[in-house]
C-alpha cells in the first residue's frame, strides 16, 4: 500500500509498518542538491519502502531517478547527468553497530530517533553528482587544445567566476 511521504518519521517504525512510498519531488525542494546544480527545474522520482529482511533485521529499499543539470567544471556550461540509482540501508545506532552490518547494507546513522525521509532520496542525488563534473572532451564548449595551451586569454573572466576559480584549484591539485 502506497502514503503519503511523512515529513518525519521513525525509520524503525516504519519498518514495522511495512510502509511504502512513491512519489515525485520538485529538485528546487532539495536545499541541499539546489545548489549543486545549474539549473534547479526537473523533478525526480522516488520508491522508499521499509521492511525488515529474512533475519528480522529493518530494512529500507530506495530508488531514485533524475536527470540533473550539473556545471561542467571545464566550460561552465550546463551538462546533463542522469541518475539511476537504486540504494539499500538499515537503521543503525552507532558506528559499532554499522560495522555489524552485512556488506550489502548501508548504515543509516540515527544521531536521533526521526528521519526526514526525502533526505534519503536527496542524500543518494548528492552522491551522484562526481566531484568535478566534466562533459566528454567531445562535447565540451571549451576546445581541448586551447584550454592546454592558452590558458591565459581567460584570465580576465577569473576574478568573476567562482566556478573558474574552482577549476584553477582543481587543475593545480593535479599539477
Ligand atoms: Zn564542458
């Protein structure tokens, strides 16, 4: 039986209940994921679904689907990265207990006992997002050869571009 997402909840009880959701969420809802993103329109979508496994342990089975609009680090322009990712935890309380955990979980620390459940979903597009996204060389704005050897002609647009100034960062970091 499908609900209604609740704002927060109990993870363990919502185990017990057996509960499962899906849903859409608006990416301009996500105020972690917004600013990661070039563009916030679009939406994804979401199952949650929480049970407990054949050792009685609580489970709760995730998938998530979007298509984001990251900032190509390399020509600032916007490229699309589509998520398709499909997660499975258990509510643990500590660190000793999430070492217990079987491999084929992630633990899902409760520093205290309610769960705002669309963090999940917000968590794994999050994680999704590579550390310095990048189109292809083929379908990059900047052209590989001048971006190798004539780095200068774009000084002037440093000071105003956080995002150059990240890649010079970047691009030092791997010197
Ligand atoms: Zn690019």
């Amino acid at each position: 039986m499908l609900s209604q997402l609740p704002e927060q909840a109990d993870p363990r009880r919502l185990c017990e209940q057996g509960k499962r959701y899906e849903g859409r969420v608006a990416l301009q809802d996500l105020a972690r994921l917004a600013p990661l993103l070039a563009s916030t329109e679009g939406e994804a979508a979401f199952t949650l679904a929480f049970d407990h496994d054949e050792t009685n342990r609580p489970r709760v089975r995730g998938t998530v689907r979007a298509e984001l609009q990251l900032c190509c680090q390399r020509c600032l322009q916007s490229m699309p990265l589509v998520v398709d990712a499909a997660f499975q935890l258990s509510p643990v309380s500590g660190p000793e207990e999430a070492e217990r955990l079987p491999a084929e979980y992630e633990p899902l620390l409760l520093d205290e006992r309610l769960l705002h459940p669309m963090d999940l979903v917000e968590d794994e597009l999050i994680l999704a997002i590579p550390p310095a996204p990048r189109h292809s060389v083929a379908d990059c704005g900047v052209d590989m050869a001048d971006y190798r050897q004539e780095p200068a002609p774009e000084a002037p647009q440093r000071k105003e571009n956080p995002f150059a100034a990240l890649r010079m960062l970047k691009r030092d970091s791997e010197d």
